[in-house]
C-alpha cells in the first residue's frame, strides 16, 4: 500500500576464453555517457565523457545490442530496454556486463518509487549464434 524505492538489473559473468586455448572475447559497446565515479568507486550522478578501459563503471544512455564474440566459436547480443548498463572488464579471466534499471546506488541517486500502479520492470534479451 506504501510506495517504496527499487532498481533492477541482472549481473552475468562470462569466460574471456570458451577453452584454454580459444581467442579472447571482443566486447562491442556504446553508451551515452560514463557515470563519474568518487573516491570509494560509487558513481555520483554526475555524467562525463566514456573513457578508455579496463572498466568498472555505470554508463547511461546504452545503445543495445552490447556484443560479445569469441572468435571463430559464438557470439551473444545482449538487448535490453533498460538505460542503464554496468560493464566490468577488470579480470583477466571474465567480464561482466549488466542491463539496469538505474545507476549503482539508485535508491539515493534516481529512486524509482514502486506503487501499485507502477511496478518496476526491466526486460533482456540473450541473443546466442554460434560462428
């Protein structure tokens, strides 16, 4: 019966490599902007230009499908209708990229009030294709 604050998303992690040997996977990704981070690495709300990698950074105004080929092996097309997209490409071994309703730390940022009325809902679409 009480609105109450909530943000949705998904947080897969994927091989860098299929098999031991396999080519490294390509990551193909455009946003808007890049959400400025403070000193503990929690977005502010402020927007700025996308920098260089590795990330592990919000991003707003995601322009889906994200792409992710393993050469010669698979690709997967990731689609979604959220604005928000979290890509984290710091390990050496996987990568992340995650469809979100609203930046890290929403529910202080950009609260989005769930009513009765209005649920919060979030779609995605895998898309898989083997080469």
């Amino acid at each position: 019966d009480e609105a109450f604050p909530a943000a949705a998303g998904w947080h897969p992690w994927f091989r860098r490599r299929l098999t031991p040997d396999g080519e490294p996977v390509e990551l193909s990704f455009d946003a808007e902007a890049m959400l400025v981070r403070d000193a503990g690495g929690v977005p502010t709300g402020e927007r700025g230009p996308i920098a260089d990698g590795p990330w592990d950074d919000c991003f707003e105004g995601v322009r889906w499908p994200a792409t992710l080929t393993w050469p010669g092996a698979l690709s997967l097309a990731i689609s979604s209708d959220t604005r928000y997209g979290v890509v984290y490409t710091e390990p050496l071994d996987a990568l992340c990229v995650e469809p979100q309703s609203g930046p890290p730390d929403a529910l202080n940022l950009e609260p989005f009030l769930v009513t009765p009325g209005r649920p919060l809902a979030a779609a995605v679409t895998w898309t898989w294709r083997s080469a």
